[in-house]
C-alpha cells in the first residue's frame, strides 16, 4: 500500500455535523437580534471568521463564536455519524494504517464525540481548535499532528470535505482526498470544491477504504 497514515477531517467528514452548525450560528445570531438566510450563514459564517469579523462589524465576534462552540458541545450527544465510518476505521486500522484526526472543532467536543460514538480507540492523535494557534487552511494543523503522531508525510493522505483541507494538505506536503457525500451538497459547490485539485475525490467511504486498500 502506498499509505501508511490517514488523517481525517471530523465535521462533514466522519461527523454528519454541518446542519448542527448552521443551527447553531442561526441560534447565536437570534440571541443578538439577527436573522439571516441559511445561505448566507453558510458563505459568510463557516470558514473565514477573521472576513467574518470585518463584514459584521457589530457582532462582537470572539464572545459570539464561543457561544456557537459552547452550543455545539452541548449538543454532541446529537452529532451522528456518515455511512461507513465505524468499517472504515476498523478495517483501516485493521490493516497497520495509522489514524489521526483534526479538526477546527474544540477538543473538548471532539473528545466527547468520540467518546460518545466509540471512535476514539481509532486514533493515535487529534488536535483540535485550541491545540493550535495557525488554523486550516494554513498547514499547521497538519504538521502539528504528523508531528506528534510521528507520520511520514511521503505516505500520509488526508481526507477532507472542504477547500481548506485541500489547501492544508498541499501547503503541509501530503496527498489529499476530497469528500463529497451527498448529503453536503447544501453546503458546498461541489464543482468550485473540485477545483482546488485534490489527488483523489470520493462520495462514499466505502470509496476511500478502497482507494486506500488497493493503493
């Protein structure tokens, strides 16, 4: 096999989590007397909460995310998984491949996620948002956890379902696979996703052990 490690991204990755998110944006924003489309939150709120910050120059924005972090933790026990996850890990695992995670998510959710779902005997390694100070779609992220985990970037793929964890992973030296479920299809032009030229594109797991398995 030509991989020896997989890191994986966990929100609309591993964790069906997406529409958790976008409530709870949509639900921080009501506490301070905002309505926006789920569209609009989806573009503006997701991804780049520095050019958040500037474009919404009235929501005071760190104390706003840590309510949206703090809703997502509370909500954990509701996160479900995408098809395939549990036979994926195991079988990969299974086969010597080391697994790693990180995410933009807190530890704190992402260990009490695993914990709820019974992933986290999976995994040699996590970082999460506070682990790091550089965030996706800088490399540090990737770099921190091939670090600590020990992974040889040569033999390392990551498997992401957004331009950042492309952008990171080319940025950090390693391979990279776009996932591209069905179910994500309201939050991403898949099309635009494509063109940040990933090594491989996937829409099912069961794809990607595959890919893996015969690499």
């Amino acid at each position: 096999m030509k991989y020896s490690a997989v890191i994986f991204d966990w929100d609309g990755t591993l964790g069906m989590t997406l529409h958790i998110w976008l409530e709870a944006y949509k639900s921080e924003l009501k506490n301070l007397g905002i309505e926006l489309s789920d569209q609009t939150i989806i573009e503006d709120f997701f991804y780049e909460h520095k050019k958040t910050a500037t474009k919404y120059p009235n929501i005071d924005f760190d104390p706003y995310i840590e309510k949206v972090r703090k809703y997502m933790i509370s909500h954990a026990p509701l996160m479900k998984l995408y098809s395939g996850v549990n036979e994926t890990l195991e079988k990969l695992q299974t086969r010597g491949i080391v697994l790693a995670l990180v995410s933009s998510s807190p530890r704190k959710l992402l260990e009490e996620v695993l914990e709820l779902t019974g992933l986290s005997k999976f995994f040699s390694a996590i970082s999460g948002f506070d682990d790091i100070m550089k965030h996706k779609p800088d490399p540090e992220p990737f770099l921190y956890i091939m670090e600590i985990a020990k992974l040889d970037p040569k033999t390392t793929i990551i498997l992401g379902d957004s331009p950042h964890d492309i952008i990171a992973a080319k940025a950090a030296g390693i391979d990279s696979c776009l996932f591209l479920p069905p179910e994500n299809k309201i939050f991403y032009d898949f099309d635009q996703l494509k063109k940040t030229n990933p090594n491989y594109s996937i829409e099912t797991l069961e794809e990607f052990l595959e890919l893996i398995l015969n690499s």
